[in-house]
C-alpha cells in the first residue's frame, strides 16, 4: 500500500503564490502526477513528474524529490477560477498504470 | 472529439437493487479503471483493466464487479452485497505512460 499526504485545506489569495505540498511512501515508485477537479466535476490532469526536478507549464509547476518522497504543486498569479481541490497521485510499478490518489487539497482563492 | 463517456450522470436504486454504470472510451486506450469518490476520502480504486477479457481489484473491491469484453467498454455492476455504495463513481482510461483521463462520473444514490 501506499501513504499519501497533503493537507486538506488551503487559502490564498487572488493574484498570489501558493504551495502545495505532497509527501508519499511507496516500494515501486513510477511517477507522480497532479489533478485538478472543480466541484461535482472530473478530475483534470496538471502535471507529471518522474525525475527529480522541477516541471513548468504556464502558471503551474510541480516539483518533485524521490529520496525523500516528497512534490509540491505551486500556483503562480492565483485567479478565482483556481479554487478547486488538487489532488496528488501516485503510480506504482505493482498496479500496472493505476494511479493512487491522496485525499486532496481544497483552495479557496479569496479576492 | 476523443473521450471517455459516463452514463447516466445521476442515477437512483433502492437498497437491494444491483445496478450497473456504463463506461465508454474512444481514445483506444489500452487500460480502464474504476474509482469511487466520496467526501473527505479522495479518490479509491474499485477495478482496473490493462487488456481485454483481463481485469484486477483495487482497494476497495467487495460488492462490484467488471467486465472487460471490448477495448472501448468498461462497465461496473455495484452489488447488493456492497454496503455502503451512495457515491461518486469515476471511469478513467490510459495508454502505457499516460496520465489518466477521466469521464464526467456518475453520482449513484441508494435508499
């Protein structure tokens, strides 16, 4: 199995910088990825990583550290529209593709 | 336009009743899966699929069931014997690598 944690609630605002960390525990780590998902919504695909590093896109980066099972999420120039759970995800070698998720950050992006 | 199609959107049985949610994908993805969604839990594996006629439990199998007979179709049967199954249901797809890609979910109500 697998430990997966973020915090559950956020709140920043509007034009800001926000940081959300994940830390994870695995035996066959394959990649972590980030997701988006609004209320009532499906859950939308950010980021990947799989190496040690930094990725960007856009507004949007995610970090991520192995030897210490650790990623972040970080938000660039907050909008409204940004207010919405980030859930952090785990691919591990012993469930083919399947992605184990964390129980997700809700931000609130106040004005 | 490619995707993954959930039917219906919301959909109500008495306790008892088994009911079976629909999952449709033209993407040609190879792997399915099933997550169930409830608050506060993030998101939990039901059953995943890597190639036809073949299929694996997830976390929280007991009281579901799948088939896997076309690439394209994935649909998941919530038993009676499931006790608690009032949630939000998500369907997802994947080629090797990919991110997974969700569909819009279906919210089942038992009473």
């Amino acid at each position: 199995g697998q430990n997966i944690d973020q915090p559950t609630e956020m709140t920043a605002t509007e034009g800001a910088i926000v940081q959300i960390n994940c830390t994870y525990q695995t035996s066959g780590f394959n990649g972590l990825f980030w997701y988006q998902q609004h209320a009532g919504e499906a859950p939308t695909f950010l980021s990947y990583n799989v190496l040690d590093g930094l990725e960007e896109k856009g507004r949007f980066s995610s970090f991520l550290s192995r030897s210490k099972g650790y990623s972040y999420l970080l938000l660039k120039e907050l909008q409204m529209k940004d207010s919405a759970s980030y859930l952090c995800a785990v691919r591990d070698r012993g469930s083919g593709y399947a992605l184990n998720f964390g129980k997700g950050t809700s931000l609130l992006v106040t004005p | 336009d490619g995707g993954i199609t959930q039917s219906p959107k919301y959909l109500f049985r008495k306790e008892g009743q088994n009911v079976t949610l629909s999952c449709e994908q033209n993407l040609n993805h190879d792997a399915m899966y099933w997550y169930r969604q409830d608050p506060g839990q993030g998101l939990r594996l039901i059953y995943y699929s890597q190639i036809v006629n073949d299929f694996q439990k997830g976390d929280i199998a007991e009281g579901y069931s799948v088939s896997r007979e076309k690439k394209e179709s994935f649909p998941l049967t919530v038993t009676s014997a499931q006790k608690n199954p009032t949630a939000f249901y998500l369907c997802a797809s994947s080629t090797e690598g990919s991110p997974l890609h969700f569909g819009n979910g279906t919210r089942l109500t038992v009473t």
